[in-house]
C-alpha cells in the first residue's frame, strides 16, 4: 500500500543521515547565498534548494465531496480506475484531462457519464471525437454535481441542469473530478520562471531552474503526466543536478574578522 511504501523511503532516507525537518514554508528570498526560507517561526538558508512541492487537484467544493474522498470520490482516475470494475461511474470536466481520464474508466466501468457545464467541451477535437465515438461514454451537457450520496460509499450524485434547473439523482459507484489541478507554488512567485497555470519552468532535459541552484521536480514543474513514478523519476534527477552543482560551486566561507593592533 502507498502509506507502507512511503514509510519505507522514509525509512531508507534516514539510514543514509537525511535530516527530515516537518515543517510549514511561506515565505523565501532567493536572490543571494544562501537561499533563504522562513516558516512561522523558523528561518533556514541552504546552498541549492530542490523543489517538491506537487500539485493540489481542484475538487468542486462540496462537503459531500469532501467526506467521500478516498471512498468512491477521486481525481485520479489513472491511480483509481481499477477500483471501479463493473459499475456505472460520473465524471466532471470537458477538458483534454477529462476526455483522458473518461476513455481511461472505460476500461473498467460499465459507464461513464461525463458531466459538464456547457453544452459542448473544451477538449481537443480529436480527444472529443474519441470520446464521443466511445459507447460507454455518454454527455451530461449543461450540468453541474450538486451533492454526492451514499453510506459507507458513494451510491450515486445529484445532478443540476443549469439551464431549467431541475434536479435528478444519478445512480453511480464513483465520481471522477477531472477540472484541473494547481501547482503548489504560490511562494515562488516573482523568483521563478513559471508557464501561465503557475507551474515552474526548467531548463531543458534538466530540473535546472532560473536561479542558480535552484531546482524543481515532480507535479509543481510537471502539468502533463502528474504520476508518482515520473515525480519520483525527476526527484531523482533533482538530486543528481543539485548533487553536481554543489561539487562545482564549492562554499565560499567569508573570512574572519582580522583585528589590528590601534
């Protein structure tokens, strides 16, 4: 299981003297050695910083939605598709992810009923082609999820038409949210180079950065394949590129104060 599995690295980390500091970062100067980071109460400088700090998925905002997560509700439908064999699912968005992440639970599910807030997508034409050329794939235009149902489980949604405002009960296993995710980078805002959505820009086959020793990997530089083993893949790459700098850019110690005779 992946709580296990994280222990474990955590485990291995330590064996190797990793320091492991829990701890909140708000606010970072990254305009001189050493870098500089502050949490509340805590200031930390460093000689390279490596970056880690993922991406959030955007979730709809309902408290249903909230108490069902990890139990039917998921923004993943590559992590979680597998779970859902045989039944009837609800997916939310009309996005190049969504269409992904709707043709991907077709593998497993009887049904996925995509449900979006307009009346046509915003996908790519051939990933709406695809989609809609899919018999397990059907649209639920002009709609928004109103409340998740269920027990122990989700057992199904409640579904608003925009447009006449009716509301109708959806019977499915699980719903998908698939309306985009935000990088966790607001704090290095102004010091890195960032695309429009926020995500921090590296250099080219490197996690290479704009500033000097700084380096970024996982889902905060990475918006296009935002799996654990391709984070872990550029973590990986994150502490060969910082491991290097290092070497080649050895500490200058300021020297000590000389006192002179008066």
């Amino acid at each position: 299981q992946g709580p296990a599995l994280m222990d474990q690295l955590r485990q291995h980390a330590e064996r190797f003297e990793t320091e492991l500091i829990n701890d909140h970062i708000d606010r970072v100067d990254l305009s001189a050695k050493p870098l500089r980071l502050w949490s509340s109460q805590t200031e930390y400088t460093c000689d390279a910083l490596i970056i880690a700090t993922g991406a959030t998925a955007r979730y709809l905002g309902l408290d249903s939605e909230e108490t069902f997560k990890g139990r039917g509700v998921s923004a993943c439908a590559t992590c979680d598709g597998s779970f859902f064999r045989d039944e009837k699912l609800a997916l939310v968005g009309g996005g190049d992810t969504a269409m992904e992440e709707a043709l991907f639970l077709t593998r497993f599910a009887t049904e996925v009923h995509v449900i979006h807030r307009r009346d046509s997508l915003r996908a790519s034409k051939i990933m709406q082609e695809r989609a809609k050329a899919n018999e397990k794939i059907r649209f639920v235009w002009d709609s928004s999820v109103e409340d998740v149902l269920g027990e122990k489980q989700v057992e199904g949604v409640i579904v608003k038409n925009l447009k006449t405002g009716d509301t109708s009960k959806m019977d499915v296993g699980g719903l998908f949210v698939a309306i985009g995710h935000k990088p966790n980078t607001d704090i290095f805002k102004g010091w890195l180079d960032m695309n429009e959505l926020g995500y921090i820009q590296t250099q080219a086959d490197s996690t290479y950065t704009n500033i000097e020793g700084v380096f970024a990997s996982g889902d905060a530089q990475d918006h296009v394949y935002r799996q654990a083993v391709t984070a872990a893949g550029t973590g990986c790459m994150a502490a060969i590129d910082a491991e290097r700098w290092l070497a080649e850019n050895p500490r200058v110690e300021e020297p000590a104060a000389v006192e002179t005779a008066g």
